[in-house]
C-alpha cells in the first residue's frame, strides 16, 4: 500500500524556498498521483516547486464542494494499489480548514498511512506572532454572512475568550473583511485586543495588535487580502 502525502503549498505568490523545505520537492517529485481543490493551481504551484517534474505525466483528482463519497473512494484507490498519493489545498496545509480533511478522515478507515509534510499554516503563524495565548485557543473558521448573526457571533466569541481565557481565531471571505472588521471595532469591547493579521509570508504582510479602542483610531484597507482576526479579551 500507498502513502497519503499531505502537501503544503504557498500562501499567495511568493517563492517556494522561503516558506516550502526543500524536502517536500523532493518527496512530491516521486508522486504521480494528486488530489487538489483546483488542477489548474496545483499545476502551476508544482511547476514553481520544481520545475523537471514532468506535468503532463500526472494524474489529477479535483476535490471540491460538489465531490462525493463514492469519488473519494476512487481518489484514494492508487493508494491502495501501491502508489503514494499527493493532497494539495489551494492555499497553506491541507486538511486545515480545508475539503481536504474528508479524505483523510476516509483514508484512515482504509488504514492507510497518512503523512503530514510541513509547510505555512496562516492560523499557527498568526497566532505566533499575535502575541495571545498560545495555549488555549480556537479556530473558529468562517464568521456568519449575515450582520445580525455576525454581530451575535462576535459578542459570544468574545464572551467565551474572556470566560476560558481563550484566544478566538476566525476568518472571512476576503472581500467581506471590511465589514468584518467594522463589526468588530462597533461591537468589542475597548480593552479587548483584536489582532488583524494580513497577507501572512507576502511581500505585504501585515500583522498588529491592539486594543479595539486603539484600532478605533484608524485600521488597514483590508480588502480582497486573505485575512486572519484573532481576538482575546483578558
């Protein structure tokens, strides 16, 4: 049987070699299977990785919202046969926040062996350099659409970060970050901290904390940038 390779990929358009160990080329170069949310980036990330892989020669599975068990069955069939298979998210690791997650979870009822490599993870690096706490935290994943439910979302998150001492991490599609952010500044309290990390390992990386009540006197035009909110309330 096969290895499941989990493979991290860049979190935007930057170089390979200042955020990829140069071990993952290697392993990813023996592979000739993928499971990717989108063939066309996969392709172009693994032509940046290492640029003597022959693409044409690949087989690629797309992953995505429309999948179902039984295509994951098949996905994961050149494992069972002898060949190592390669998942690859669109952005950062695999499995975290990420479609990617159900084919583990079935890889694991297959006893395949499951291979994490490592590589960028927006949530673990904003968290480092947040300046919260790193020992008791939660990602949260998407925050609702909607401003009311938003609104009710931010007040209990809140809440629960200032009852466990928790950090509450969250995201947003990146062109609602603005409205986002407004509800945050409107709804938290002045002394709680709301971290606002931007752009994480690009040339425009953006990473701050402060209190809301110091955010209040100016925030970063967000729009369209891939963003991760962090809140704690001591």
């Amino acid at each position: 049987m096969g290895i499941l390779y989990l493979v991290p990929t860049t979190l935007g358009e930057t170089g390979t070699t200042h955020v990829i160990p140069a071990d993952v080329a290697v392993i990813v170069k023996k592979i000739k299977y993928f499971i990717v949310e989108n063939i066309r980036t996969a392709r172009r990330y693994l032509r940046k990785l290492d640029p003597t892989i022959q693409i044409d020669d690949l087989i690629f599975f797309e992953l995505n919202q429309h999948t179902n068990s039984s295509q994951t069955d098949e996905f994961l069939q050149p494992v069972i046969d002898g060949y190592d298979v390669g998942i690859i998210s669109e952005a950062g690791c695999p499995g975290v926040a990420d479609p990617g997650a159900e084919v583990v979870k079935k890889a694991h009822t297959k006893q395949i062996k499951v291979i994490p490599l490592v590589g960028p993870s927006s949530i673990l690096l904003s968290l480092m350099a947040s300046g919260m706490n790193g020992q008791n935290f939660a990602f949260i994943g998407y925050i609702p659409v909607k401003q009311l439910d938003r609104i009710n979302a931010i007040r209990e998150l809140e809440k629960r970060s200032g009852l466990e001492k928790q950090t509450q991490i969250f995201i947003e599609a990146p062109y609602r970050n603005g409205p986002l952010l407004t509800d945050l500044i409107n709804t938290l309290g002045d002394q709680t901290r709301l971290c606002i990390a931007c752009d994480i390992t690009l040339d425009s990386e953006y990473i701050k904390t402060q209190s809301v009540a110091q955010w209040k006197h100016g925030v970063p035009d967000l729009n369209k940038r891939p963003t991760i909110f962090l809140v704690q309330k001591d």
